[in-house]
C-alpha cells in the first residue's frame, strides 16, 4: 500500500480556501477604475488563486496512482456525482428562487442551463467536468500503465488546444486592443481552431493528465523544484504585467480568467503540486484538522454557493476585513454542514464496497 501524503490534505484545505475566496468576491481587482495600487496587487493575488486546478491535478494524480482500477466503481462514481450534481442543482435553485414562484418549465431551464458563470450553480461546472473526466479515465489508466508513449502522445494533443488555444487568445487579445476595426478578422481564428478540438474540457482534462505526469516524473520534477520556482514567478510577473498592459491600453479591466489553462498557470499549479508533496507526516494537531477538512472539501464545494446565498444580506461586505470575515463564515457553516454529510456519504460508500 502506498504512503499517505499529507501534503495533499493541506494543498485542498488551500484549494478550498481559494474556490471559496472567489466566489463571495473577496478580491476588489478593477485597478483601471480606481487607480489604486491596492486593486492592483489584488489583481495579481487574484491571478493565482485558482483552486479548480489544484483540486484537478490532485484527483489526476491520486487516480493514476493506483495500480489497478474498478472499472465498474468509476463508473458507479461518475454516476453518484451525476445524482450528486442534480440534488445540489436543484436545491440552490429552489433555495435561491424561494421568493419567487416557479414554474416547472423554469426551473427544468435553469436546471439544464447549468454552466460556468451562472449566479449560483454556476460552479457545478466542475462537477459536470469531473464526470466527463470520469467516463474516459478507465481507458486512460490503461494506456498510462500499458503504454506510457501514447498516453503521453494525448497529454501533448491535450497541451496542444488547451495552453496552445489560450496563447492564441492572448495574442489575438493584443491586436484587438490595438485596432479593434483593423483586426477583427482575427476574431474568428480561436473559434476556427476549436472546431478541430477534440476535447471541449481541454484545460480540465489537461490538468487531470498532469496529475499522472507528475506522478510519473515526480523525482526529476523534485530535483528541479527551484527552477520550477523561479519559472513560477517569471510566469506570474509576465501575466500581471500582460493584463496591466492590456487593461491600460484601452481603460478597460482584462478579466483575470484570461489565465485559466494558460502557460502561466499550467507551471505555477505543478510548481506549487510539486512543493505540497513534499511536507512530510508529522501526526499532529494540524495534519488531523487537514486531512479532515480534505476528507470534506467536495461536500464544501457542493454547499458553500448555498451558504454564500443566504448569508449575503446579513453580513457585512465592504472592507477587506469585513470580506475575510464573511469568507471565514461561509467556510466554517459548509464545513458544519459537510461534516454532517460526510459521515452518510461514508456509511453508503461502504455498504458499496468502496
């Protein structure tokens, strides 16, 4: 049996911690409108502070690990996060929409209109992604521990329309800011591109495949680690300095989320991966309290937009502090609330048999 690593209870105790931080908004980053330095160092914390990858590439790498897998326990996972997906769809739904009455042909549309950038539901895109992820992962373990060649041939494809379409984006984003009406040609090149994407979750996919990489590599990626570091901070300098750019050149704010599967990121979330495998066991108060926060971190994510819902209108929202207040409430109640999930989740998992 393979050791524990704790590191990677504290890595999605971080991950969580991030997730959370976006989504009640704690960042103030519009630094075009203000003019303060302040928006502008929370826009480059906000840059790193993507939580989604961390959480991918730790599945990733934790899933390729092992050495045979239950094809038919993947599959009976992905089908329990789909049931997972439509209970929690449909409870922030009804809990959000409470005060209004619903039709069943409204909420069957929000239901099925579930995607990134939805006030609330919106990140079950992760989960809709991490099913996808499930459906195709038998054939991919095979492939890592039958033929590594191949499997890394699809991990370059994959790197190809994820990293390769976002850098296209970014350099068609300094034309536009340019000359909006010269270059608009180039506004269709990234779509006539992802016509020959084979993978619509490309940047999901990519980092789930890096958890294998790593896996595979983790010695040689140790022995670099300062490189990797250093890289790290050139990449997060090269895409503050790219958005200040960008943002200034024509007063409007580039929204953070240019750097989502881009090189930048795809460096500093194996950097920082990398870095987290390295904390060694200890058996303390902390591991414990991490490792249990770990042992939660999807039933946080299931209910913490619900949590942020109903807490919004009571609780102060605008200074930093009042704003770190409200991030820690929203984390201890869907910790609370997970914790009384967990142990269910647990007891079904186990009459199951895993």
């Amino acid at each position: 049996m393979k050791r524990r690593l704790v590191g990677l209870d504290y890595l999605k105790v971080l991950a969580t911690l991030m997730v959370l931080a976006l989504h009640v908004h704690i960042y103030r980053i519009d630094f075009v409108q203000s003019g303060k330095m302040i928006n502008v160092v929370q826009y480059a914390l906000r840059l790193i502070s993507e939580g989604v990858p961390l959480f991918v590439i730790t599945n990733g790498f934790l899933l390729f690990r092992k050495e045979a897998i239950n094809v038919k326990k993947v599959y009976s996972k992905a089908l329990l996060y789909f049931v997972l997906y439509l209970v929690f769809g449909t409870l922030t739904i009804l809990i959000v929409n409470a005060e209004e009455k619903m039709t069943v042909n409204a909420f069957m549309a929000e239901l099925l209109s579930i995607s990134s950038g939805k006030p609330y539901t919106g990140s079950l895109w992760f989960i809709q992604s991490l099913i996808a992820i499930y459906l195709i992962f038998p054939p991919l373990h095979y492939m890592y521990k039958n033929n590594y060649p191949v499997f890394l041939s699809l991990l370059k494809v994959v790197l190809l329309f994820s990293v390769g379409l976002n850098t296209v984006n970014l350099i068609g984003e300094i034309f536009f800011r340019i000359d909006a009406d010269k270059f608009s040609a180039f506004a269709g090149v990234t779509s006539a591109f992802e016509n020959f994407d084979p993978f619509r979750i490309s940047s999901f996919l990519l980092f789930f495949m890096l958890g294998a990489y790593v896996e595979r590599n983790l010695d040689k990626l140790k022995a670099k680690l300062g490189k990797l570091w250093l890289a790290s901070a050139l990449c997060w300098a090269a895409s503050v300095f790219y958005a200040l750019t960008m943002s200034r050149m024509t007063i409007h704010l580039l929204e953070p989320d240019f750097c989502y599967g881009s090189v930048f990121m795809v460096i500093q979330v194996i950097t920082v991966f990398v870095t987290f495998l390295q904390i060694p066991e200890k058996s303390n108060l902390f591991e414990k309290a991490a490792g249990y926060i770990s042992s939660c971190s999807l039933w946080i994510y299931f209910v913490h937009n619900i949590v942020i819902f109903l807490l919004l209108s009571r609780l102060p929202f605008s200074s930093m502090s009042q704003r770190l207040i409200f991030l820690a409430a929203v984390f201890l109640i869907s910790l609370i609330i997970a914790s009384v999930i967990h142990p269910i989740e647990k007891a079904l998992s186990a009459r199951r048999g895993g």
